[in-house]
C-alpha cells in the first residue's frame, strides 16, 4: 500500500447518543447533531442531515437503540418498550422511500428483537446497540472490500467521472464509488476525478469535492450538463456511482441524473460501473421499475440556499433519483466481487 487515506467520521455514538455529521452544512460548517431521541434520527434522515442509502441504515440502525433507551429512561417494562420499538420501525422506514438499506437495517434490528423476547429491557437496549455498532464497522469493512475489487478495474493512470456523493459520508466510512477511488490512490495509481455538482442538493460540489480535496486526491468540480462534452473529448476513462437500490435483474435506482450518465458513457463506450454494498440489491423487486422514486419538495429545484433562482409561483419538479437499467451498466462492483453484465441469475448468487 502507497499510502492511508482517512477521512472525517459521518456518525459516532458518544455518552448514550448518536452524534451525526449534519451534512446540510457542509463544506462551511462541520458540525454534529446530537441525537437522543428516536425522532431526532427521523427527522436527520428526512431533512438529509445524514444521506447516502449506507448512512442513512446506520443511522436507523442506531435509532432502535436509541428508542430502546428512550423507554428504559421512562421506566417502561418489557411490553411497553416493545411497542415503543415497533412504533420506532416503522417512523424509521417511514423517514425515506427508496434506499434499500433503510428498510434492511431496521429489518435486523427487528430480527434481532425476536430473539430478545425473553431478556431484560436494559439487555435489549445493550443487545441493539451492539448490533447498530457491528452494523457500521461492517460497513465499513465491506466498502473496503468494494475498494480494492473495484480498483482492479481502474488502469494505473486513470480519470474517473462520479455523480452525487457515494463516499465516506454516504457510508459508515470509506465510501462505495469513492471507496474505489481511495483504494486506487492508495495503490499507488494516477486518479483524477471529475465530480458532478449533482443539482439540486449539490451533494458533489459540497460533499463529494470536499472529501476528495481533504484527501488531497486530484479533483476537477464540473456542472451536470459538462458531463457529455468531458465524455466527447476523452476526458473520462470510466464512470463509478453509488446506488440507493438495486433490482433482482440489475436495474440500479441512484441520484438523478446518474440515468443521463450512463446513457452518455454507452454512448461514447466508456465502462459504467455501480459500486454498492450486497444489502443495496433488494432481490424482492423485479426491475427498477417497482423501485419508488422519492419526490422531494420543489423549493429545492427553485431555492438555493434559500434564495429564489426561479420565478416566484413556478412549479417545479424534483425527483430525487433515477433508474439505470442493468444493460447500461457494466459491472457492479461489490464487497463479495464484481458482477459484469448484471442480472438475476449472477446477483442472486451473490446474496
Ligand atoms: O439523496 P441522497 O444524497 O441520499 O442520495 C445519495 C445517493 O444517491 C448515493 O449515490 C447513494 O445513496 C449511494 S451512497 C454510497
């Protein structure tokens, strides 16, 4: 190994809370918000203090524990705080529709919860939490395993394009896309990355960009629409995203506009890889088209930073994500390896 990367923590749980990265205000500000409640890590999930489909199941991960303390501190017996975790689970799946690993997070705290029927409600509170915890050092571990799989696809010198943020604050740490990137530099190769903005929420210029130039990574910030001109001009030599969920035939749900890239990188021949972690694959849906796409307040296409950019009363829209289809991807990239040519038969295999 070249050289370690490491990079600032998107959550840690500290004197019985969880404190969470509030990336709402980066790059000008980081600042964590304190959590002691299970509505707090709700609302964080639904504002997107915390974002990216791996973070967001952490987060909901640790919300049970939390809930779990929340009716130990009210003195509540083992029914009452049993209610207390199913009400719990389901604002936690409530926060956001389409990112997978919300819903399977809190599906295994759930399971978990079974087994616990018959232990103390302090046992169950320390059982949770311990469970949140090993979810999020798995997490990491797995994007480091997505890193060094995906860097085998990257050439010694290359220039990588990448939408949204799919990096160590999208996840428990390390990152998927950016996973493979810092795997790649740490290897030694030449990588230069070329970050979408990724409009509205701009999650590549503020976050993305500003994981990249802490890492001190070559980085090059562009618009959205310069995509396809840097693509006309053998600019980019391969293009890696995140993805919030992944159909059984390998239909890839990710940030808007990631739909746009992957038609441009057929296009112009460039490989299209998804890096994201096995719970990302939800096998229970067919194609992406039974993937809810969430829809997400129209002030957020007409406002920026809290500035009117549009005509008052305007209507506008803003979906928050797309669907790739799997036969614009070439491989995706994932912690137990590398599937080419994504369907069902190779992706339910891996699971
Ligand atoms: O709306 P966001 O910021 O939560 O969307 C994030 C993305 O689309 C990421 O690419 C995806 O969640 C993968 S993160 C490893």
């Amino acid at each position: 190994m070249m050289r370690e990367i490491k990079t600032m923590s998107t959550m840690y749980w500290q004197d019985n809370r969880l404190y969470l990265l509030d990336q709402r205000y980066l790059p000008s500000k980081t600042e964590y918000r304190s959590c002691e409640s299970c509505d707090q890590i709700v609302d964080s999930i639904k504002v997107m203090s915390v974002r990216g489909a791996p973070a967001i199941g952490i987060a909901a991960a640790y919300g049970m524990a939390v809930a779990a303390r929340e009716a130990l501190i009210k003195g509540c017996n083992k029914v009452e705080m049993l209610t207390a975790l199913e009400e719990a689970a389901v604002k936690l799946k409530r926060a956001r529709p389409t990112a997978v690993n919300l819903f399977w997070a809190v599906q295994r705290m759930e399971k978990l919860l079974l087994k616990l029927k018959e232990t103390s409600p302090q046992q169950i509170f320390e059982s949770l939490l311990k469970e949140a915890k090993n979810l999020h050092k798995e997490d990491i571990d797995n994007n480091r395993m997505i890193g060094l799989n995906g860097a085998e696809l990257v050439p010694s010198k290359a220039s990588v394009l990448t939408h949204c943020n799919a990096g160590a604050l999208a996840t428990g740490g390390y990152g998927t896309a950016l996973g493979v990137v810092r795997a790649a530099v740490e290897q030694g190769k030449d990588v230069h990355v070329f970050v979408d903005e990724t409009r509205p929420l701009l999650q590549g210029a503020r976050i993305t960009a500003f994981e990249l130039f802490e890492d001190d990574i070559s980085v090059t910030l562009v618009t959205d629409s310069s995509a396809g001109h840097l693509m006309s001009r053998n600019k980019v030599d391969l293009i890696v995203v995140g993805a919030d969920r992944i159909a059984a035939n390998g239909d890839t749900a990710n940030k808007i506009g990631t739909y746009t890239l992957a038609v441009l990188a057929a296009y112009h021949k460039i490989p299209f890889y998804v890096a994201a972690p096995v719970s990302t694959i939800d096998i229970s849906v067919e194609t992406g088209e039974g993937i809810i796409i969430e829809e997400r307040c129209g002030s957020e296409v007409t406002h920026l930073n809290g500035h009117s950019i549009a005509p008052e009363g305007i209507t506008a829209s803003n979906p928050a994500f797309d669907i790739t289809t799997a036969k614009l991807i070439t491989a995706i990239i994932t912690e137990r390896g590398v599937v080419c040519k994504p369907d069902r038969v190779k992706l339910e295999k891996l699971i």
